[in-house]
C-alpha cells in the first residue's frame, strides 16, 4: 500500500536555526504515528510542513503522493487539522464553528448540517452547542477542534499536543475519542511530549531531539531495544544522592542519576532493591516499575522529556 | 473611605498611563490643534465672512469655538474613561477582581478609578487650554479658568459610563451608547454652533444634556457670555449627575465583584 | 485540458480558484447576532451631516462649489462626509478588526490549514469592508436625496465612488496593520487619519488654504475622494474625475499587493 506520508532528508530552516534537521519517516494508512519529543524537537514545524502551510527549506516530502509546495490546496483539502492552541473562531457558537469550516471546505451546506449532527455527538457537545466557544472549559474546545478537523472527512488528521494543558480526567475523555477515531480507520498523525500519551495512542513513533529522529519503532519495540524490562526509582535525602551514585552503579546494568532520584535499570528491580539496601544504603524511598519511553529518550539523549 | 488605599488604586493607573503616556500625550497635544486649525480657523473664515449668528457679535468663529470645544473633548475623554478602561478592568484583564482581593476592597477601587479620572480629565482640559491660548483662541487666563469645568463635565460623563458598562459582558451596548449617546451630544449640544440653530424640540433636548450645560458655563467663564440659566445650576447639575453615577458605580461594582 | 488548468490559464493565478466568499459568508454569520453594531454604523454620518448641515449651514452660508458655482453649505459638506466615512470605516474594519484575528485570535492560522490561502483572506476581508460600505453609502445617498442635497440623478455614482474610496483605505490599513506590533500603534493610525479628516478639502474649499498647503492637501487621498463624490452629487463632470479614480485605484492595489505578501509572509513562516 502507498504510504500517505513520504518524508526523506526533510529539513525546516528559520534563518540560522534548523529545526528540522534531513529527517526520514512514512506513514501507512489505518495506522496512529507519533512524534514523541520535548518541546522544541522539531515536532510542530514537522507537523507544520505536512500540513502544507509551512514550506519546506531542503529535502523531500510527499502527502498522498503530492508535493506540497505544488499541490498545497489539494492536500489542504483533504487532511484534518487539530493545532496546539485550538484557535476556534471565538466569535461564533459551536456549531458554526463546525459549519463555517465546512464551508472553507466547500462542502454543500446541506451535507455540513447532517455532519454536524455526527460530530456534536463525537465530541459530546450536545448541550453546548448553541453556546459561544470563549466559556467552555479546555477538554470542551479541544474536543471541538477535533471535530472541527473531521468536518471533511479527513484521510489524515493531525494532531499536535493533543491533551497538552489538559486536567487528568480530560485527557482520558480525549484518549477515548482518538481511539475510536483509529478504530474507524482514519490515520492519525500525532505529536506529544508525554510517553503515556504515546504509548497509549501511537501504533509506531520515532523520538525527536533538536531537530533529528533518534529512534524509531512500536512503543514495546523500542523500550525493548533501548531500555532493561524493569526500572528501580530510589530517592534520597538531600545531598545522599550523590555519594550514593557509585556504590548503586554496582547494583544495576545502568544508572541514571537525576536532580531528585536515581534510575536503576535492571531486569529484575526486587533484587536490585535487596542488593542495595545489602550495600548499606538507605534511599527514603524505592519505586519498582515497567520501563516506559521515557526511559528510552532518557537514555538516547541523556535529557528528561519534560523538564 | 481610607485614602492609602485609594492612593494605591490611583498609583497603579499612574504607573500604566506612565507607560503609554507618550503616544497619548502626543495626541491630546495634536487632536486640539487640528481641531482649533481646521474648524475654528479654516471653517471659521467661512463663517467670519457670513452673516454671523444671535450671540456671535463682534466675536470670531474660533473664540466662539474654543471654549465648547474644549469641554467637548473633555466629555469624550470622560466616555472613553467610563467604557473601554472599566471593560479592561472588569472583564479582558480582570485586574478590578485582584484589586478586590488584595486589602484594598472595592471602595478604594471606585474612589482610585475616579479620583484617576478627575487628574485626566484636569490634564487633558490643561492642555487643551494651553494648546488655544496660544493659537490666540482664548485668553490664558480663561483657559485656565476652564480647566475645572473640563473636569466637571469628564467626570459627570465617567460616572454613570463607569456604571453603565460595570455589568456589560461585551462592547456591543457600548457601541450604542457611543454612536446614539456621545457622539450626537458632541454635535448637538452647542459646542460648533448655538443651539438656537436647531428646530426647537431638539433646542429642548440639548438643554437636557451635561455637555449643553458645560459649555454654556464655559462660554460665560471665557467670553462673559450670559447664559439663560443662573450659573449653579449648570455647577449642580452636572455634580449631581456624577454623583448618582458614582452611588450606581458603587453598587454594581460589589455586586459583580464581591461574589 | 481539465478545467482546472483551463481557469489557470485564464485567471492570474492568486485569482483563480479564489474563495474568499467563504470568508464573507464567515463575516455574516458574525454579524447575525452583532447585526445592531451593523446598522448603527450608518447613523453616525448623518448626525454630522445634520448638525454641520443644518447646524452651521446658516452661520456659513453659501460656499464655492465646483466649477464656479455657489452651493448651499450642507450640499457642499454631504459629499465630503460621505468620503469620510467611507474611509474611516474601511480602516476600521482593516486595522483593528484584523489585527484582532491576526494577533489574538489565531483565526486565520486555523483559516489556513483549510484550502483557503492568504489571498483568498486578504480579498475576502477586503470585499467584506466594501460590502459594509455599499450599505452605508447607499443609505447617505437616499438621506442627502430626502434633505434635497443632490444635483442630479448621476449622484447615484456617489455610491461606487464610495467603495472606491473604501477600497483604497482598507487595502491600505490592512497593509499598515500586518506591520503593527501592538495596540498602541493604532493610536499612529489614528493620528494618521484626523489630518486627512480634517484637511482634504472636508469642511470648506481648496481657496481657504494658504497657497502654500494647496499641494498638500491634494496628496491626501481623501481629497480625491471627496472630490470625487462632490463631482458626482454636484454633477460637475470634467476630467479630474479620471485622476481622482487614478488616484485610489493605485493607493488600493499597492495596499493589495503589500498587504498579501505581508499576510504570507506572517502566516506561513
């Protein structure tokens, strides 16, 4: 099958400074794929140039087999849109908001109406929806930007920091509705800095760090590859840590020694527990948990995702 | 009423204007001047040159002018003080609601937002004054003289404005108010001609208006001018009117703020 | 050939395929519920036109109008504020409005990630001022009409000589503002726009300027415009006309082109 997205060496230059740097990736229908990077990876101005409003400086890159530079309105025409700051019309009511972007779309207007009923109920909007956007709380307008971006029946949506700014409860409610969406076949293209959020969502992801990919992979390929199958988190007192950094090296196959706690990567974390209080430390506290991305980006860049 | 904390009400708007000033200074400076230049003297050789009116005898178009215009302008700043400055404070910054939750308390907020408004409006009507005395428009003396009628008139137009936009929710009534309130009192109320111009329900209406009584006050205080009405009635008047607009001020600023 | 490249080859390409109308059709929906601020918009030059009409008209009397003849004050003024307005309110709606959804809003970045471009934005905000004003101008004309101001049946040109002159300055304040960095700016613009209110041959005829002004004043693009409209209504047609519309037809298309290259350039970084 023909992928929908074709990027090779894809480069974005502001000026000097390159965020985007000879970046490689595909992206098949039916499938989520991530962009999982902190924030200033390249991850927007990526997302950016697939969405046809950002040229690219060098490179290659193909949206359903277009240039984007040639055929910008095509592709336009044919992806969903969901950006980082919602930008919703705040000077009309929901469902205007849904209408006039199917307008944009050229959709006939009798075709949006039925439409909106469809989505109002995806997004569980019902009884907001004659209500103007400014009050409604953040997962309310983020889930209206999604539908937003599903008024064209999009092949591709786009995604960018989906729940970033979200309440815990929000974010599941969102999560939901992204699941459903994937099992109805539309591919989606996601950016996010937070690992659950990626492993959650995403079928296949690369790790992004200034402006390159560092990784790629299913989230369980890469913690396979990258990281031990258990993690020891022990705490300290203030100013324990440190001194304690090599004895725990004897412990583990790595450690990752952070501001406030130690990272014991091992393949059985109770033992390495045991052996360490063995060697006389004393950490205040001790997590036992699975490896997760975050401890894959941790170790290819060195660097914590949120800082 | 305690005043310290009033004073911080009114320092916090001094230290905001401090950083616009320049831009606004520049314009209250300019906008007088175009004025006085392009109605009091190019309009005003038309009129000079034509018949006059009842009231103009012996006296230019432009000394004619001056004095109502000043006050004129001093009601239209008063307007804009009342709406676009309250709306920042009540709804697009929400700086009244953390005035109202630090110890200063809603009293001293509206006592700073006029007592504020009082210093504008003296400034603006000052260089105003400035500005015509020395096109010549008016003697320095009055121009002086009329610098707190300008602050009369900006604050009986502030005060029910302040009240009137203290629960609005967006600027759409303020629209109205404007374009059906300020701008037909500007043109109406005998600040460019005398109102004995108009037909005589509108004589009428424009005697009803703050900024009638404003300028004829100004007009006796600049040309001697004798006014139908005895002096302290137009004082009154217009005191009264910022008075209720303050009582109403204060109301529905705890009303919305203390909730 | 498809159609598609058929309309290429006809339209220039910023023109083909445009869809600005769906920004206008945005425009309406926001105005259902504000349409009172619409309406009102067209009061605020007839009060002028009242009081300096009937107000001053008989302190001033009778002034020189064009071509020699002698005019009633209020039919010499009706033309000049109809020029004005239609000026100010194009500006309005290309500075502050714009601005508004260009820095706050973030409208128009959404707007872009649909098939819309930057074009079919700047055309279709554009259109949308003119349309405002077809509405106002048409009312002024039918209310200096009623108040016996117009010379002619012609005056009826007044009108499309208004959404000229509204062209010309939205174009124009729709480049300024892609330039603007904050709210205090506007107050540059304003300070920009009384002048040119004030001194373009508004208030009383070209002779009252000292000598030395006259060729300013007749840089103002408002000049033309009002100059413009008063050949109309005063139906007094001689070949000025040609370098009034000449006139705004450059300042608008220089605005155009600035404001849709600006609009590009800040968009789609």
């Amino acid at each position: 099958m023909q992928p929908l997205v074709e990027a090779a060496d894809l480069t974005k230059r502001f000026g000097d400074f390159t965020a985007v740097d000879q970046i490689g990736f595909s992206v098949a229908p039916g499938e989520v794929f991530g962009f999982l990077g902190p924030n200033g990876a390249g991850k927007s101005s990526t997302m950016r140039m697939i969405g046809a409003v950002s040229p690219v400086t060098s490179g290659r890159l193909r949206v359903f087999g277009l240039d984007p530079a040639a055929d910008g309105r095509r592709i336009r025409s044919r992806l969903g849109v969901v950006p980082q700051d919602d930008s919703l019309d705040l000077e009309l009511s929901v469902e205007e908001n849904l209408y006039i972007y199917g307008r944009y779309y050229d959709i006939p207007r009798r075709q949006i109406r039925a439409r909106i009923e469809e989505l109002i109920d995806f997004a569980q909007l019902g009884e907001r929806r004659t209500s103007r956007v400014d009050p409604l709380s953040g997962g309310m307008k983020r889930r209206l930007t999604i539908a937003r971006g599903l008024i064209n029946r999009p092949d591709l949506l786009l995604l960018d920091e989906p729940t970033t700014g979200l309440d815990p409860q929000a974010r599941h409610v969102l999560w939901d509705r992204l699941y459903r969406l994937k099992q109805d076949g539309v591919t989606q293209i996601i950016t996010t800095h937070y690992m659950d959020e990626a492993e959650q969502l995403c079928d296949r992801l690369v790790i992004m760090d200034r402006g390159r990919i560092v990784a790629e992979g299913s989230p369980r390929g890469l913690i396979e590859a990258h990281s031990t199958r258990e993690v020891l988190e022990v705490r300290f007192p203030v100013g324990e840590l440190e001194p304690a950094g090599p004895a725990l090296r004897q412990v583990a196959d790595r450690v990752e020694l952070l501001a406030d706690r130690a990272l014991l990567y091992t393949s059985n974390a109770d033992s390495a527990l045991a052996e360490t209080h063995r060697l006389g430390l004393r950490p205040e506290s001790a997590l036992v948990r699975r490896s997760t991305l975050e401890d894959v980006f941790l170790k290819l860049t060195g660097r914590t995702l949120v800082d | 009423m305690p005043l310290p904390g009033v004073l911080r009400v009114v320092e916090a708007d001094a230290v905001v204007y401090r950083r616009v000033w320049k831009g606004s200074a520049f314009s209250s400076f300019v906008t007088p001047a175009l004025f006085l230049v392009a109605m009091g003297l190019g309009l005003g050789s038309l009129v000079d040159r034509g018949a006059g009116a009842p009231g103009f005898e012996g006296l230019s178009y432009v000394a004619f002018l001056a004095p109502g215009l000043l006050v004129a302008s001093a009601m239209q700043s008063g307007a804009a003080q009342g709406s676009f400055k309250v709306m920042a404070g009540m709804k697009w910054d929400r700086t009244y609601h953390s005035v109202v939750a630090s110890p200063v308390g809603t009293g001293r907020l509206v006592g700073g937002h006029f007592i504020w408004t009082a210093i504008r409006m003296l400034m603006v009507s000052v260089i105003f004054g400035g500005v015509a005395a020395a096109l010549g428009a008016i003697s320095p003396v009055a121009a002086l003289a009329l610098a707190p009628v300008g602050m009369l008139i900006g604050l009986a137009t502030a005060a029910p404005m302040t009240a009137f936009t203290a629960n609005r929710e967006n600027t759409e009534a303020l629209t109205a108010v404007f374009r059906f309130g300020i701008t037909p009192m500007y043109l109406f109320s005998g600040t460019f001609f005398p109102i004995t111009q108009l037909p005589e329900w509108l004589q009428s209406v424009a005697t009803v208006t703050p900024l009638w009584h404003a300028v004829e006050l100004a007009r006796r205080i600049a040309l001697g001018h004798s006014s139908a009405l005895p002096a302290w009635l137009h004082v009154g008047y217009l005191v009264l009117l910022f008075a209720v607009g303050v009582v109403l001020t204060q109301r529905l600023f705890s009303r919305r703020l203390n909730v | 050939m498809t159609t598609r490249t058929l309309t290429l080859r006809v339209l220039p390409p910023p023109l083909a395929g445009l869809r600005a109308q769906r920004l206008i059709e945005r425009n309406m929906l926001v105005y259902k519920r504000a349409w009172m601020i619409l309406v009102s918009g067209f009061f605020e030059p007839v009060f002028y036109l009242l009081s300096l009409g009937i107000g001053m008209g008989r302190l001033v009397g009778e002034v020189a109008g064009p071509g020699g003849t002698t005019v009633s004050y209020a039919a010499f003024v009706a033309p000049a504020l109809l020029a004005a307005s239609a000026m100010n309110g194009a500006v309005f709606e290309a500075t502050i409005n714009i601005f508004m959804k260009l820095r706050y809003g973030k409208i128009y970045d959404a707007i872009l990630a649909t098939p819309l471009r930057p074009w079919d934005i700047a055309i279709g905000e554009i259109t949308w001022s003119l349309l405002r004003g077809v509405l106002y101008s048409t009312g002024f004309v039918v209310v200096m009409a009623a108040m016996g101001l117009v010379a002619t049946p012609l005056a009826i040109l007044a009108i499309p000589a208004a959404i000229l002159i509204g062209f010309a300055f939205g174009a124009a304040g729709m480049a300024a503002s892609t330039f603007m960095r904050s709210w205090q700016d506007f107050d540059l613009v304003m300070l920009f726009l009384l002048p040119l209110f004030l001194f373009s041959a508004t208030f009383y005829p070209l002779d009252v300027y000292p000598p030395a002004l006259r060729a300013l004043v007749q840089l103002s693009p408002l000049y033309h415009g009002v100059e413009l409209v008063r050949a109309f209504t005063l139906s007094s047609f001689d070949l000025g006309i040609i370098g009034h519309v000449t006139y705004l037809i450059a300042i608008g298309s220089a605005g155009l082109m600035v404001a849709g290259r600006r609009l590009r350039a800040l968009l789609n970084p």
